[in-house]
C-alpha cells in the first residue's frame, strides 16, 4: 500500500501497512468473537495505564477524542454540587472550558501562557482559596504547540485537596510513558488514532472503577454516557450500547500487537525523542527555532517560529507535500508557528528525508 505522503501530524498519523490491512473485511457488532476482542482491548488498555489493574478500567467511546473528553465531562462532573478546575495553555484546555460552559458546569481557570507548562504554585492558590472546587482537569501533551504539562505533579496536587482528577492524555499516552495509579489520575482520556497508531474512529477512557462507580445518571446525554457505557460492556462481554466502528476496533487491536511488538511503551518513546532531537537539531540548522524551551518539549509535536517576515506558510506546506510530507499549519494565537509532528509510524530516517526536502526550499 503506497501512501502519496508521510504524514507528520499528531494524529491522524501515519499508520503501517498491516493497521490498514486488518480494516479489509467486515465485522458484525453482536459476534462473539468480536466482543471478545473488544473486551481483550480493554484489558490491554488497563495493561498499560498501571500496574495497579484491579483498580482500573476501560471504556471505549465512539467519535473523535474530542467526543470522550466530552463524555467524561458530561459523566463525571455533577452540574448542582460541582466546580471544575482546568488548567490550560493552548487550545484543546480552551475547547474544555467551552465544553464545561456548555454543560453548564461551574469553571475556574489556571491559565499559563502557550509557551510556559501549568503554573503548580498558582494552581495550589486557588485550590487553597475556592474550596467549592471538587474536580481537576488538564492537558497533558498541549497539541496547540507541543508542550508537555507536568500531570503528575497536577495530580499529586489535586490530590492534597481531596479533588477528582481527570488528565486529557489524547496525544500522549502510549508514546510517554506513565501509570495512573502512580500519577493518582482518576480518569484518563486518549483516542485510537494518537501514539498506539490506530486510525480515527472511536476514544477510550482509563477509569479508576471506584470513582466511575460514583457516575451513574449523571450524563445528560445518552449517546455520551461514559457509566452507561461501561456498564454494558461489562454485563454484556464487550457490546457497546450502539454501532461500534468494528473496522477502527480491529486496526487499534493490531496497533495494540505492534505497540507491543515494537517493546512496548519505552521502546515507543525513545523512537519518539529520537525523531523530535533529529527534527529540532537538523531545523535549527536550517535557520528554524522551536517555540517552546526544550525542557518542556514534547516528542509528539514541535511548533517552529517562522524564521522571517517573507516566510508564507502555504507555499511552503505545498512544496513539502509534492515531497511526499504533510505538516501542520501553527494554532499559537499570538506568534506566527508552523507543527511538526513526530509520532506515527515514522522512523529517524524519515526525518532525516524531510530535512533534506525543507533544505531545498527557497522562501
């Protein structure tokens, strides 16, 4: 299976041969054996979250991720007795208070700037000051500009004060690694098409099972109810409630073997930073600089400033396409950035390769 291009983007991403192969024939929702699969993931799910696998659980959520964010949300938090505190810097934070707002679930904010992580000494004042707060949320990898926040410390935190912690891990989890028993996170969210290297179609949430037991009849929404959800897939062996997306569940279960396959999480992660020192090295030769300090950088994402006043994004973006590479445009709000990501099935020696396609471009 040829691809006309390499995608460079923090999902979807570029997927291997195999992923692709696994959505060719067609799967019933009902079927045994397709239950049993769908309940092997969860567990492989859990597997990898914690150590601690008797106090966790899985659900998986059709949609994007923005879609199980929103489920969590909706399912977690209740509208009469609850205030969430989200910490943002960048836009997936922004698309969390506007999903709060819309429930109509009280909010207060911890706001850093993009380029800077979650501020812990602000995020403990106003957790000593608004003690009405019962519920934590943060970004961990900020896709905005590829930031890494400090979710353990968040959690830890959030924890001295006796709150519910809920950590957006959508482009992070399976290529950083982490335990949520250890980071005391109660429910984490991620999505099939990020660092396991599925495709898009369904999210999942790593759910602590003693606080999503608390969740019943929360959700105002039937089709995101996260408690209804697992509930079924647990009395019902692996059925989701509606039409799963069999073909997507299949792929992420060989994405799941080949995570493994490749030495698991680690093994991922060091593939990742490889690829993101070779990008960022090799582009600051070249005359780009990254925006954000290379101690809080991700190796999921990277923005680079534009280097000068006559740089235009779109000639550039078309050129390396013709190469055979897709970028991302920047979504920083205040500085003119363009993204590179760095996870997929994407080795060095593709970075290597795109370097060598950015070095032939005339701006």
């Amino acid at each position: 299976m040829n691809n006309p291009y390499l995608l460079l983007t923090p999902g979807p991403l570029s997927t291997t041969d195999t992923v692709r192969l696994a959505m060719q024939k067609d799967w019933c929702t009902w079927d045994q054996e397709y239950m049993q699969l769908v309940q092997k993931i969860r567990r492989t799910l859990v597997d990898i979250a914690t150590h601690q696998r008797h106090e966790y659980t899985s659900v998986l959520m059709q949609g994007s991720g923005t879609f199980t964010v929103e489920s969590v949300i909706g399912s977690v938090i209740r509208r009469d007795s609850s205030k969430l505190l989200i910490a943002t810097n960048g836009a997936y934070g922004d698309r969390i208070i506007q999903m709060a707002n819309i429930l109509g679930i009280q909010t207060v904010i911890c706001r850093t700037s993009e380029k800077e992580p979650t501020n812990l000494h602000e995020m403990e004042g106003i957790l000593q000051t608004d003690r009405d707060i019962t519920h934590v949320i943060v970004v961990h990898c900020e896709t905005t500009t590829g930031i890494l926040n400090p979710v353990e410390a968040v959690c830890k935190l959030a924890k001295v004060y006796g709150k519910k912690t809920i950590v957006d891990a959508m482009s992070s989890f399976g290529g950083i690694e982490m335990d949520v028993h250890e980071s005391q996170i109660d429910f984490l969210i991620s999505s099939a098409n990020k660092c396991i290297q599925g495709v898009p179609g369904f999210g999942f949430v790593i759910a602590k099972k003693e606080e999503l037991e608390k969740c019943e009849g929360i959700s105002h929404s039937l089709s995101l109810d996260l408690y209804d959800q697992w509930k079924t897939m647990e009395e019902l062996s692996g059925k989701w409630r509606f039409t799963s997306p069999t073909h997507i569940v299949r792929a992420f279960h060989q994405a799941l073997i080949e995570l493994e396959q490749e030495g698991g999480v680690r093994a991922r992660s060091e593939r990742y930073a490889e690829n993101q020192q070779t990008l960022v090295e090799g582009m600051y030769d070249l005359g780009f600089e990254s925006y954000v300090e290379r101690k809080n950088q991700s190796p999921i994402i990277t923005s680079f400033l534009f280097p000068n006043d006559r740089f235009k994004f779109e000639p550039f973006y078309q050129h390396l396409k013709q190469e055979g590479f897709v970028i991302y445009p920047g979504k920083v709000s205040k500085v003119s950035t363009f993204r590179i990501g760095t996870i997929g099935d994407v080795c060095m020696q593709d970075i290597e390769r795109l370097l060598q396609a950015i070095k032939k471009w005339e701006y």
